[in-house]
C-alpha cells in the first residue's frame, strides 16, 4: 500500500459531493455535504450530511489510509469521536468492525473501490467544486451577495431573540442574561458546561451566599469560590494531593465554609484551549463582571446602555462594559498553580464583542421596551466586524468570497446563520446562494 497523505484523501472526498458511493456493507450513499475540516480535536471532518437508505444522516467523517488506522489511532477509546457517522479510508485492511467510544458501529467506505487516487491530482482538486454554492461571485453581483449576507444576518439576530423571549416566559430576567453570558463566556468547547454551572449556581442563589464580604476583594474571593466549586474546579477537588499556593489555599477554605452546592464533574469541562479560554480564568472573569453589575441587576444595567448610548459608539461601550482586566492572582496565572509572566486580561475585546452581538444585543431585542427593541436591531446592523473564527474562513472558501465583502458582525453572522441552517443541514436546494439568479 503506498503512503499517500490523509490530507489528500479528506481532499479527494471533499471533492466527490453529490456522488453516489457504496460502504463496505454494501450500503448506497450520496454525499449531500463532505463537511468542513477540523483543525481541533476530533474527526476530520465536521457537520456532514449524507443520504442513506435510512435517509439522511448529520455528524463528522473520520478519514484514514488503513481502516485499522481507527484502532491503531485508539479513535475506539475517545468520545471525541462519537459524532462519526462513516469511517472513510482508502484501503480496508481488516475486517474489524469502526466501533465508536459510546459503543456504535459506522460503515466503513473504502475509496481503491470507487476511485484512483493520484497524489498529483489530490492536490489539485477543488474541495468544493461541485457544490452549488461554489464561486458566488463569478453568477451573482456584490451588491446581491450583500443582501443574501445581511438577509441571513438579521435572520439569526431575530433567531436568538426568538430563544431569548421563550427563555424569558419561565425565568427570571437576570437569570436568563447571566445564562446566556455564561454559555457565551464558554465558547465552542465549554458551552455547555457553562450553561449547566449556570443552572446548578443560579445567579440569585449566587449573589446570597457571597452578600457577606465586607470589601470588594472579599466579595470577589466568595465569588471565585463558589463559581469554582460548583464547578468542581478548585485545586483540592482537581489535584487534592497536589501543594497549594496561597490563593488556592484561601478559595478552598471559602468553599469549605459555605453549603456544599450539587458539584459538577471536572471531567466535565475541556482544558485543549487556548489559555485565555480555559475555564478557571472564563469563570474568574465572571467573577468580576457580577461583582461589577450583580447588585444594581445586570439587565437594567445593559438595558440602559443600548437605550442612551449612540448607535455609532454602542460596540466601543459595550465592550469597554464586559472588558475584564485582573489585578490580582488571575493577572499571572492561566490556571490554578500555573504562573504567567503576565496575563492580566481576563476577558478582551475580542471576547466582548462577540457576547455582545450574540447575547447582549438579541438579549435587549427581546427583552426591552419598542424603544430599546428597535435601538438594539439598529446597533446590531451597524457593528463593526468582529474577528474571524474558522467557520467564517471555511464559508469564506467554500462560496469563493473576498473577505472585504464580509464588512460587518451582521454578515459574518450570515455566513453563520447559511452554513448551520443549510450547509450542514443538507439544505444546498434552499440555499439563497443556490437559488438566487444573476439577473
């Protein structure tokens, strides 16, 4: 068997979209969307759709040039994998079943049966050339590309809010916000940890068992002990044999004498991020932002800010609110017992603004006054871009679009909006960018 690179295989699959192909079972599939590539941990490919006799099927593609590369690679022992919905490899070298970490089977599609792969034409091949989506800008004008972009936007603003106001029907005001910050607060890997911390922690409950501190300092350590107890991140209950500095040894003795709360699993939460995402710097951030805005409310607080300030600084506002700067031990420490030279900035304004166009400002849509509603809507279409992620570079190549077109956080949200509602939902045939003519 030659040693061809996977690189060159997840291209050569990319490149096969609406073919139709049989796995090893003898079982006929049609690829509806090869996926995008993942650059963490995990499958190859993420948000797949492929067509079955079962009908279709959403998850990722694991990509190997032996199919004993699965076991080999121990892909069987990690639940990162679970998501696998077809093993694809260029050769079956064993009959060994693609058994997942939850104990599911994939079909395993080898493609020596159905193709010749030459590295020399890999390499070259289009990854998404034959989607109906490919190259946008050579059949529709900027100015419609533009319309398509912001249509799909707004549509995810008025989606979140939607979320917000049923949210709102059953819970408390500032109950649902701080839910909403902390699953943002999370990002792709923590969010759900942060939204169930949230749950098990309410922010009521929170704010009681930290109203004992006689300074801001002291309050903030309560904080910092409760959010991390509950959390199950404190250092005696991560690495209880482990020597604790000062600040560990303080946070601990706070936890010990409050009401033990329902703790959360450290195996729970995810640490392969980068430092200013890890967990115990996010939720010291936090710390500060309900010691900063708990006690007036923090709805009424960011509520007042979109009704006063003006449209054309509200992002510069916004952010400067939600900007966290330590002064204390989290300005030298990633996490617990891990110095820094120095990393004071807990939560940056690239952070920030990224809660406040996904969470603070559908947040006041939903939840304010006409006034606030419309003041809101009119701040989201005006704010400035925010920094790319690899999704917005992976739509950005796949429809074949100059960056500069992508102007605005309302049509990077687009691009957001079209790839989780249509791409990886196999909806290519609703698609605007499909649909829409030239003329």
């Amino acid at each position: 068997m030659r040693n061809v690179p996977e690189r060159l295989i997840v291209r050569r699959w990319q490149s096969l979209s609406k073919a139709d192909l049989v796995t090893e079972d003898g079982e006929p599939i049609r690829i509806v969307y090869p996926g995008r590539i993942n650059n963490a941990q995990g499958a190859d490919l993420l948000d797949a759709v492929i067509n079955t006799s079962q009908g279709l099927c959403r998850g990722d593609i694991e990509v190997h040039a032996k199919s004993s590369d699965w076991r080999a690679h121990h892909h069987h022992l990690n639940p990162a994998y679970n998501r696998v919905i077809l093993h694809v490899v260029l050769w079956r070298d064993t009959n060994a079943v693609t058994e997942l970490h939850s104990r599911g089977k994939v079909p395993v599609l080898a493609l020596n049966k159905h193709l010749d792969i030459q590295p020399a034409v890999a390499e070259s091949v289009s990854a998404s050339a034959n989607l109906p989506c490919h190259r946008v800008e050579a059949k529709l004008t900027p100015q419609k590309i533009a319309g398509i972009l912001d249509r799909a936007g707004e549509e995810r603003f008025r989606n979140k809010a939607s979320e917000f106001r049923v949210r709102l029907t059953g819970g408390e005001t500032d109950q649902v916000l701080y839910e909403g910050m902390m699953g943002a607060l999370g990002y792709a890997q923590n969010k759900l940890p942060f939204l169930e911390l949230a749950r098990r922690l309410p922010l009521k409950a929170l704010m009681t068992l930290a109203k004992d501190g006689t300074t801001s300092e002291e309050r903030l350590a309560q904080l910092q002990a409760i959010l991390l107890g509950t959390a199950g991140l404190l250092p005696s209950q991560r690495f209880p044999d482990r020597r604790k500095d000062d600040w560990s040894e303080k946070l601990d003795k706070i936890w010990a004498s409050f009401p033990q709360q329902q703790v959360m699993s450290s195996g729970v939460w995810h640490w392969q991020v980068r430092p200013n995402n890890c967990p115990t710097r996010r939720l010291a951030a936090m710390s500060y932002l309900i010691l900063r805005y708990g006690e007036g409310g923090i709805v009424g607080t960011f509520i007042s800010k979109v009704k006063e300030v003006p449209v054309d600084s509200a992002h510069q506002e916004l952010e400067r609110m939600l900007l966290v700067i330590a002064r204390d031990y989290w300005a030298k420490h990633t996490h617990f017992g891990s110095p820094v030279a120095a990393s004071p900035t807990l939560l940056g304004r690239e952070r920030a603004a990224d809660i406040a166009v996904n969470v603070i400002l559908p947040f006041s849509y939903a939840c304010g006054p006409a006034e606030v509603t419309k003041k809101a809507l009119e701040i989201y279409r005006c704010y400035p871009r925010l920094s790319a992620n690899e999704l917005e570079r992976h739509m950005l190549n796949q429809l074949g679009l100059d960056r500069k077109l992508i102007n605005s956080a309302q049509r990077q949200q687009g691009l957001l909006h079209l790839y989780k509602t249509k791409c990886s939902q196999g909806n290519c045939q609703r698609c605007p960018f499909a649909t829409t003519s030239a003329s």
